[in-house]
C-alpha cells in the first residue's frame, strides 16, 4: 500500500532524484555483480508458474543494464544459473533455458549494447548448457568482441568453485608443458585463467544479492575477496532503480582499507 501511494503521489521520483544528487559527485563503482534470486518466489507469491517469474527476472536485467550505463559503471556480472540450477525439474531448466536464448539473441541487435560498445561474455562451464545455446553464445560473444567502453558478463552454469578448479587445470597444463614454472606462480599469475581474465577489473566493488538470503552461493569465490556486499530484502523482479542507487551510496559511504 506504502509503494503504491509513493508511486501515485510521485513521491517515489523524488526520493529516486534526491539518491542521484546523493551520488553523483562521488566515486562510482568500476565493477558491480549481482546474483538475481527470488524469481521463483516472486511468481509463487502471486500464484503463477515459476516461468512467469523468471521471465519477470530477464526483462528487469534490460532496466538494470540502463541504470548501469546511465552511472557509467564499466562492468556487470550477472549470476543468472548455477550449476546447481541443472537439478531443478527439467520443465523449469527447459524454460530458463528459453528465456536465456530469446534475450542472447536480442542482444545481437540491440541498440543500447552496440551504441554503448557493450562487449558480452559468457561465463561458466559452457559445455554443460545446451548446444544452441553453446553455439549462440559464441555469435554473441564474436559480435561484441571488439568493445572495451563497459563489459556485461553472464554467469551460466556456473560455479565459483568449479572456476577456480578450471583455472588451476588450465595452469597446470601450462606448468606441464614448461611455459610456466612453479616458482613463478602469483596471484596475478593464476587471475589470468580465471573466467573473468578479460575485465579491466575482475573484483567487483559491489556484490547484490536479492532476495534477502546473505550468502554468495558460490559466486566469484576468488574475486570478490574486497567486495563490499549487499544483502536486499526484495525478490529479482521486483528490483529498483532505487536499490541500485542505495547501494552505490552506502559503498561510497565506506571506507575502503583492504587491510591497511
């Protein structure tokens, strides 16, 4: 009733402007990731199938992208389907995997990524999705190579443990083959076979959850190390400009040491 009231009064458009003024003379994050929960919860709470939900939940990453560009933030990474999503039932797997190829394939002639020069990437193991969806993957991926202005990363069976266990066995290979010697292993070394090696910056500044579960369920294990994170008591869909806003706010807000 409060958000209804809010949005009737145009209150709500005075809040979202006076966050704006708030932030906009401040640092702005370079990389922000959210993992999208809550879409099946959101449809079950109006009674709808699970599939209303998620489709919900892939139309708001199209309002999330604007505000993102509008903030001018370099990177997004988006938790959209874990590994562990593959034991829901096949009938809910089959549709999310719908609703992923309908939008790659917009991607392709969307006007906001390639005016924006938004470079799309794929992460995850890859293998495990559907090979339309492989293969679309990689036309999208072939079509937005060459833009560097922001990048929108789309975690797809994914795993922030089975990313770094890929990583270690891409360098072993390396250390095998006698490119790398042991010795001269880093950390700097091992980020660059991590799926996120082509990002200005790999460590997100922010990582959202929706929801309000306060867990990263796997999520960027290795980068989010210095991450500031924000748990928020809202289900994906219904996400807000506001809440983004709130979030950059408070991150500004915070001192930032990293173990100074």
């Amino acid at each position: 009733m409060l958000e209804r009231l809010l949005s009737v009064t145009g209150v709500y458009k005075l809040y979202e402007k006076w966050l704006w003024y708030q932030i906009k003379n401040g640092k702005r994050p370079e990389h922000i990731a959210l993992i999208l929960d809550g879409n099946r919860r959101w449809a079950e709470e109006r009674s709808l199938p699970a599939f209303f939900g998620h489709k919900e939940g892939a139309d708001k990453i199209e309002d999330l992208l604007v505000w993102c560009l509008d903030l001018e933030v370099k990177s997004i990474t988006l938790y959209s389907f874990s590994t562990e999503n593959f034991l829901r039932s096949s009938n809910e797997v089959g549709d999310i995997m719908r609703i992923i190829e309908e939008k790659l394939t917009k991607v392709l002639t969307d006007e906001r990524i390639h005016k924006n020069k938004v470079h799309v990437q794929i992460i995850g193991r890859r293998s495990l999705l559907p090979k339309p969806l492989q293969e679309l993957s990689r036309t999208v991926e072939e079509a937005t190579k060459h833009y560097d202005e922001h990048f929108l990363n789309i975690a797809l069976a994914y795993g922030g443990r089975a990313e770094i266990v890929d990583a270690a066995r891409k360098l072993a290979q390396e250390v095998e083959e006698g490119r790398i010697k042991p010795d001269a292993i880093e950390e700097k070394t091992f980020e660059k076979y991590l799926y996120t090696a082509h990002l200005p910056q790999q460590d997100p500044d922010i990582i959202i959850r929706t929801s309000g579960e306060e867990r990263l369920s796997g999520f960027l294990l290795w980068q989010s190390a210095y991450s500031e994170l924000f748990f928020l008591d809202i289900y994906w869909p219904d996400f807000r400009r506001i809440d983004l806003l709130r979030a950059v706010r408070t991150y500004q807000k915070r001192e930032r040491r990293y173990g100074q």
